[in-house]
C-alpha cells in the first residue's frame, strides 16, 4: 500500500506544473489583450516591446517548471554566442519537449522575449494560445514530425525517400523538408544574424538492450524521468546559406547528416566510455532561479487575487471561454 501512494504521489508530479501553467493562462491573455487595445494608437514598436516582455514573463515561469523545479542538468556543446542574435534555430524533432529546449538557450542570450515558433496546423486550435501562438516563427523542426524510434514505418518511409531522391539515409532522424525552412530564411534574410543548428539528445532514453527508445513526453519529463539534456549547437553564418531552394534542400540535408553522425555517436558508439555525450567538450549550465522564480509570483499572484472575488472569478471563466471561441474564429478567418 506504502509503495502505490508512492508510486502515485511520483505519477502527481506533473499536476502542479500543469495546474500552474494552465490556470495562469487567462491572467496573461488578459494582460495581452488589454495592452493590444491601449497599444492600438501607439507606434508598433511600443506594442512589441511590452509583448516580448510579458512573452518573456510567461515563457520564464514555464522554465521554471522545466528546469529549476525538474533539477534537469543542461550540458552545452559547441557555440552559443553570449549576445542577443537575429537568428532561425533549427533542431532535431523528438519530443512534446522540443520547443522548451529552444526556451532554454535564448533564456541565455537574454532573448527569451523574441523566441517564436513554426508549429503544426493542429495547434493553432489550442484554447486561449492557438491563435497567438499561430503568429509565431523563427524555431523550426524541418522533419516535419516527431521521431520516435517505435514508429518503425515512419522511419522506413523516410529512409525510402532521401534514397530515391539521392540523399543520405539517415538513421538517428527523419530526412528535412525544406519548405518552412526556405520560406523562413527567404524572407528574414536582410534581418538575419546566423542559423543555429541544434541537436538535442535527452539522457535515460537508452533500454537495457542498449537501443534507443522514445524521448520524455512533457509529462514524463516534469515527473523528472530525463536527469540531463544534451544540446550540441553549430552557429552557422547567414552568407554560408545557398538561398536558392534546390541548393538549399541539398544543404538541409548535408545539416541532417551532420546531426545523425552525432546523435550515432551518442547512441551507438562501440566505446561504452563516449555514449551518452556529444564529442567534444560541455559546459554544465544552470539557470539561476532569479530568471525564472519572479515570474511565477507574479503571475501567479495576479490569478489568485482575480479568483478572490466574485467578479474576478466570473472574468477569469469568461477568458476561458470566450478566449477560446475568438481564438478560433480568428484562425478560422486567418486559413
């Protein structure tokens, strides 16, 4: 009996990151959405600079979750610059946890504020986010979908097809596509800094038999079930990118290559002593609860006087709902 409280109260540890993460949602929504009415007559640098900071403020809490509250250790190979860039981040896709990862280096740069995403169409539905989070680029995932080594055909049928196109079969990824990739670079490029290509590895996804397996869902990763990541970035200039697109679909690919030659190495190295490690050297970087633990209180302190009072309450439920149902009609009309 001892052991199934235990192993229940272990299987909870989600709930309160969870529970957080949610009901802080109409809190920040309305916090956006009275700041976008009294921004309307202002220049629009007015408005973005308040919407990177509560973006920022938000985003903070969820890395506190992510990362103080887990205690997950964040190992860094290669070269992350230490100044703010303009810059399209490219990485592996495994995980319901990819994007933290790209949370957790512009964390950083102090660029927390300025991270955007790529997403699937899907999402956009998601109640109060969808429609704001369906603005949002500059963090791409080229493989389309998660790659999860139980999927066997998915795999297959990527192999397949870099073969028939001429390409590296891949083992430890799916083969790129280019479109959003293409897109992204073609119309940032007289803004752009760099490319940062990012492979993430998260340790404890090795079984007994010494095959991989899948990566951390959200839910497993908050329980604490991933004791480190592993996050090797190549910072790549822009003048170094073919900008037309078949040169460029050529360069993705030789990017992927790249990226399984080191994900081969971290799985499958005949030598026990360079598994689980990227080659080269790591810095183990943690992130100061300065950066993250400010933003929880005051988000959450903000919700817990709104649900105080009866009308605070009756707001609160109304975000939700109404949020929710303008979120989509806003997308509805944006498809």
């Amino acid at each position: 009996m001892l052991l199934s409280l235990v192993l229940h109260m272990y299987s909870m540890r989600c709930v309160l990151p969870a529970a957080v993460l949610l009901g802080t949602a109409p809190t920040y929504v309305l916090a956006w959405g009275a700041w976008r009415l009294l921004s309307a007559f202002l220049p629009s640098r007015c408005y973005q600079a308040v919407d990177d900071r509560l973006y920022c403020i938000y985003q903070s809490m969820v890395l506190f979750f992510f990362e103080n509250y887990t205690g997950v250790q964040i190992l860094l190979y290669g070269d992350l610059p230490k100044k703010k860039e303009n810059i399209i981040y490219l990485a592996n896709h495994q995980s319901t946890v990819d994007w933290i990862i790209a949370d957790i280096l512009a964390i950083r740069q102090n660029a927390l504020g300025h991270v955007r995403y790529v997403l699937k169409d899907g999402l956009k539905w998601l109640p109060l986010y969808g429609c704001y989070f369906s603005q949002m680029y500059l963090v791409i995932f080229p493989e389309g979908t998660r790659y999860n080594p139980e999927l066997t055909k998915v795999i297959s049928a990527s192999q397949t097809f870099a073969a028939q196109e001429g390409f590296a079969v891949l083992k430890h990824v799916l083969t790129p596509r280019i479109k959003a990739t293409h897109v992204a670079f073609d119309s940032m490029k007289n803004y752009l800094d760099a490319i940062y290509d990012v492979t993430v590895a998260f340790e404890g996804t090795i079984d007994d038999k010494g095959q991989r397996k899948e990566a951390p869902s959200m839910a497993e990763f908050l329980c604490k079930e991933c004791p480190k990541i592993h996050i090797h970035i190549d910072r790549i200039d822009k003048k170094d990118v073919p900008e037309e697109q078949a040169f460029m679909r050529r360069w993705l690919h030789e990017r992927f290559e790249i990226k399984d030659k080191l994900l081969i190495e971290f799985y499958d190295s005949v030598d026990p002593e360079r598994r689980n490690k990227f080659p080269g050297e790591s810095v183990n970087s943690k992130l100061s609860l300065k950066k993250t633990l400010p933003s929880l209180l005051i988000l959450s302190g903000l919700t817990a006087g709104m649900l105080m009072t009866e009308a605070g309450r009756k707001l609160y439920v109304r975000t939700w709902i109404y949020g929710t149902l303008i979120g989509c009609l806003w997308v509805s009309i944006k498809a």
